[in-house]
C-alpha cells in the first residue's frame, strides 16, 4: 500500500480527523485522481502540441498510399505534387490520410467539446437549477420541463438537434449541452433546498440582504463541489456523444479530424483493416477513462456524502 | 392500488404534454422553412407551396401545436417522406430486433451486475472489489462502437464463433435469432453492467450496515443467506431505480449497436430518418422512445410494491 491509496482513505484515516491535511494534498493523495490526472494532463499536451509531434497536414491526402497497415514506411505524395518518405506510426486510411496525425489534431475535437459541454451545461444548469429552488412559485414549471427533457433519451436529442441545424462546432457541442441541462438543475436545485434551510441563510435573510448577494455569497458557494464532480462526469459523456455523433455520420463533417469521424471511415473497411477503428477507439477510450477517474477521485476527496453517480 | 394507478398515471401526463412540445418544437427550429427543408434542393417554388400547405404551415403555431397533438393522440403520427408509409407501420415493423436486442440486455446485465456489485459489497475495499469497481470505470469508459468493433474482430474474425451482421427473426428459430443477438447484446452490456454494479455495491454498502444484518449475523445465520435475503432485499430498489432509469442510455446505445452490427431496427431506422432528413419519421421515433423511457419508470415504481412491502401506495 504505497503509491496506490484507496479512495476515501484521506478522509478515513484517524489522522485527518485530528489535523485536516491542505486540499491540494488530499487531492494528489488519491490514486484515482493521480492516474486520471496524469493521463488526461497527457491527452491535453498531445492535443495542445499535435503540430510538433511529427505530424502532418491531418487532411493531406494520397490515394496512391491508402490503406498503410501501422508502422509501416512509404512515400507519400501529396496534392501540390511534393514526393517524400514518410513513417506511418498508425497506418492510414482509405484516402491516404496520415492516421497519427488525425488522431492528435482529434484530440483537439474531443477534449474542446468534452469542457465547453461541461462548462455550458453547468453554466445553464446552474441558472436554471438556482431558479427552480430558491423561486419557489417558479419551481413546479420548471422542474416539469426539466422531466419532459429527461424523458427524451440524450443522445438521441443530441443528434435529431444536429439534424435540425447544419452540423458545426457549436451545433454539435449546443446539442449535445441542451440535454445534460435538466440533470445538473436537479442537482443544483437539490443543494439549493437544503442550504436554504441552514441557519446561516435564515439569518442572511432576517438581515434583509439582497436576493442576489444571498445567492452569490451563501448559496453558490455549496453548490461548487457537486458541480466540479458532476462536470467531470458531463465531459466524459459529451466526449463519448460527439464520437457516437461523427460515428454515426451525423456529426461534424467527415473532413473534420475528430476521432469518431475517423472510426466512422474506417468502418467500411474494418474487416481488412481493424487498426483504423480501434486506434483511435484506444484513444477516445482512455481520454474518457482518464475524466471518469478524475471525477470519481474527485467525488471521493470533495463530497464523501455524494456517493451515487449523478442520474 | 387502482388509485395509486390512476395517480402515478396523471402524474406523467404533464411529462408526456412537454415531451410533446419539445419534440414537435424540435423540428420548428429549423433555420428556413421547414417545407423547403422537406422538398428538398431541387423543389420548386410550387412544391414547396403545395407541401406548406398540406403541413398547414399557414396556420399559427399553436393552432399547428395542437392538431398535430390531435392526431398523435389518434395514433396518427404522419407519413415518412422517405419510405412513403405510416410512421407507425414503420416503427410496427422494426420493432422485434430492438425489443430482442433491449430486453436480452437488460436480462445480461442484471445477472452480470447485481452477482458483481454484491460481491464488491461484500469484500468491500478488498482486492475483489477493487478489481470489480476498476473494471467498472473501464466500462463505463468504453464507447459502444469500439466495445463492439473489438468483439467483432475477436469472437467472429479472429475466433469465427458468432455472426457479425443481421438479424434473425425468433419466428425463423430461436437458435439462430440467440446467435445474432450475443454480440450486440455483450456490447451493449459493458456498459450497462458496470453503471448498475456500482449502484449495486453503494445500496448493499449501505445496507450492510444496518443493525438488522448484525442481528443477522448475530444469530448464526449463513453468510449466503445474509446477503441475498437481508442485504440485497434491502438495496433492490434503488437497484430498480437505476435500471429505469438507464433505459434512456439503453435506447441511445442501441442506436449505435444496430448501426455496428447491421440489425433492421428502430435504431438503425433512426440513423436513416435523420441522414435522410425525414422529419415526420425523426418525430414520431423521439416521441416512441420517450414514451418507452416514460412507461418502463412507470413500470419501474410499480416494481417497488414487489421489491419493498414497506411502500403502499
């Protein structure tokens, strides 16, 4: 029991009931949360740095070098007419296009639309969650339409969304935001309910401080701890949605680099060349494996109360 | 009983009138006019005027709102522009692959979870559990369309032991249909199973600490016994609850299941309505797959009559 800690043991351990230890040591001291880190901190720096890790244009095509099985070493000629030698680390697809280099530029795709999902439905789910649970007479409306959403299976809202406007990077990522709204306003409402019920807030409130002072100071402040943890769950989602997406040829256009897009081409030709769909599945696979983590070391070491995944 | 029927029924109805209204204001938010966007790029002005007037898209909004309602709540649920036929005769026809596919892994996934999370529970913090609870962040990490495409690459082209693509029907024999029906259901298990694990091991932590297990124990009573009898009647309904309430992820995921392994169902459909554009067919679909999510937690609250006799209603 040296580097891997189980999850709750800062908590657990008698010594932290004595002296608490700083909130960033009890972070790292979680397993989950190093690992996850560690490995979601490597999928940003891939994504980040795709134009310096021996890449190429990820949309440079040569029909004349399609279908390269994965390490394999050819000349590539691409459309201005320029002939060089090129290794190929994970093969290419039927178009000739470098799948490394798409792969890296996708990770751009993925891990963008996985936080402005998390950071637009918080945002939205916050407001409206707010509303719902400290205007009382507003409740009972807005929570019916949050159930109405919730009923509309999300995925399935994402793409008929995308069908309905013209697929684009804001379409998609609006999509995929609109049906994770209800499931972080339940959440936030939930919080609301019971801190207004605190002291500390029927005091503020006995003092006549302003709705909106009250709302700032005494309630936000609860609700960022859930948040932070249930945002981690909502970018590992809208990740795996967005790849479903292009997946299904619904999403981004197929000239997009993003991992879906580039299982969706592959798919045609899997039984010859299954490393174009499972590659970049690996890829896709860990990055949402390393944000899963990372929100379950979270909810461990933040909230040890808030032990049921957000449904 | 009759009255907490009728009741739980009510309840929904405002559930189901906003699902209504998000589906049928769904396709109103098309940019343009949406009867351009039905006749298509190479339409007339005179097309698309004779199709604006059949949707009596001259009419206001609300006065389109509620007659479209009208014939929804008749069971009409309009034309697909693509296959020319009754959206309900669409959805009547590619109905058996879906319920086959959605209900075997529903079976899958309970007799894989509740046995895992139990265990998990019980040797909490153990190796077991901690072997348990990582393959669960695995699963629930894995997309569908990967999960799937690996096990195509191993059991039916590395190990040729199952098909890969179609449907049998269960009318044409039970034993092809169980073969087309392993792989997609395995996939589509992954996932499901990991999310009702966890559940699974959280509700028998909890009740595992309850003084009715350590009178249990105190009495002698076989630790078997213990388990299934006091700590998993007790965490059954949170259980039933997540398994309700994943169907909406169910019904996602087989939308993408069907499209792997080439099964002629409602998810496949989906796919094509909305490749194809096919907005009275993409309607009535997210309308069907609502009601389904709405119905089955119905069903789910009834089951907690079953599951805990302490709950009357």
């Amino acid at each position: 029991m040296t580097s891997l800690t189980l999850p709750g043991d800062a908590t657990s351990a008698p010594a932290a009931a004595r002296r608490k230890p700083s909130l960033a040591r009890r972070l790292l001291s979680n397993g989950a949360i190093r690992i996850g880190g560690a490995l979601l901190l490597f999928m940003v720096l891939l994504a980040v740095a795709a134009p310096w890790l021996y890449t190429m244009d990820p949309n440079a095509m040569d029909p004349g070098s399609s279908h390269l099985s994965p390490g394999s070493q050819a000349e590539f000629t691409n459309l201005g007419g320029e002939v060089f030698q090129r290794f190929f680390p994970m093969g290419t697809d039927s178009m000739g296009r470098d799948i490394w280099s798409r792969t890296a530029y996708g990770a751009r795709i993925s891990l963008s639309v996985g936080a402005a999902v998390a950071v637009g439905s918080i945002v939205l789910g916050l407001l409206v969650g707010m509303v719902a649970g400290y205007f009382r007479r507003l409740d009972g409306t807005i929570m019916r339409i949050m159930d109405g959403m919730m009923a509309v299976p999300g995925i399935l809202f994402a793409i008929v969304l995308v069908a309905v406007w013209r697929p684009s990077l804001l379409t998609v990522v609006l999509a995929i935001t609109v049906p994770e709204i209800p499931r972080v306003a339940r959440l936030v409402r939930s919080v609301v309910l019971s801190v207004r019920e605190e002291p500390y807030v029927e005091a503020a409130v006995a003092l006549d401080t302003p709705t909106w002072t009250l709302m700032r100071r005494h309630i936000l402040p609860n609700t960022v701890a859930p948040l932070i943890v249930q945002g981690t769950f909502v970018c590992a989602a809208a990740m795996l949605v967005e790849a479903v997406m292009s997946f299904l040829g619904i999403g981004l256009p197929s000239e997009v680099p993003t991992w879906g897009n580039i299982m969706s081409e592959g798919r045609a030709h899997f039984t010859a060349h299954p490393s174009t769909v499972l590659l970049p599945g690996a890829f896709l696979a860990l990055t949402v494996l390393a944000v899963n983590m990372l929100g379950d070391g979270l909810r461990d070491t933040l909230d040890p109360k808030f032990n049921k995944r957000g449904s | 009983m009759l009255h907490f029927l009728l009741r739980r029924g009510l309840a929904t109805a405002p559930v189901l009138l906003i699902v209504a209204i998000i589906v049928f204001l769904l396709l109103r938010m098309t940019p343009g006019d949406p009867a351009a966007a039905i006749a298509g790029d190479a339409a007339s002005a005179q097309d698309i005027a004779q199709i604006r007037r059949q949707l009596g898209l001259e009419a206001s909004i609300v006065h389109q709102f509620f007659s479209w309602l009208g014939d929804v709540l008749r069971g009409n649920l309009g034309y697909s522009y693509f296959y020319k036929m009754r959206v309900t005769d669409l959805i009547g026809q590619r109905l058996e692959p879906t319920l086959s596919v959605a209900s075997l892994t529903i079976v899958l996934t309970v007799l894989i979870a509740v046995p895992m999370g139990l265990l998990a529970a019980w040797r909490r913090d153990g190796a077991l559990d901690r072997f348990i609870m990582g393959a669960s962040v695995l699963g629930f990490s894995v997309p569908v369309f990967v999960a799937g495409y690996l096990m195509i690459w191993l059991f039916s082209m590395q190990l040729g032991w199952l098909p890969s693509q179609g449907y049998s029907r269960v009318a044409d024999g039970v034993g092809p249909w169980l073969r087309h029906l392993v792989l997609p259901c395995v996939t589509l298990a992954v996932m499901y199973a990991a999310l009702i694990a966890r559940v699974t091991r959280a509700a028998v932590s909890e009740a595992l600490t309850e003084d009715y297990v350590r009178t249990a124990r105190a009495k002698g009573i076989a630790e078997w016994r213990m388990l299934t009898r006091h700590a998993l009647a007790n965490a059954a309904v949170p259980i039933a609850t997540v398994i309700g309430l994943s169907v909406a992820g169910l019904i996602g995921g087989v939308v993408v299941t069907e499209t792997i392994y080439a099964i002629p169902g409602l998810g496949q459909l989906t796919v094509e309505a909305v490749l194809s554009r096919d907005y009275p067919l993409i309607q009535g679909l997210t309308l069907f797959f609502s009601l389904v999510y709405v119905v089955v937690n119905l069903l789910v609250d009834l089951s907690y009559l079953l599951l805990d006799p302490r709950i009357r209603y």
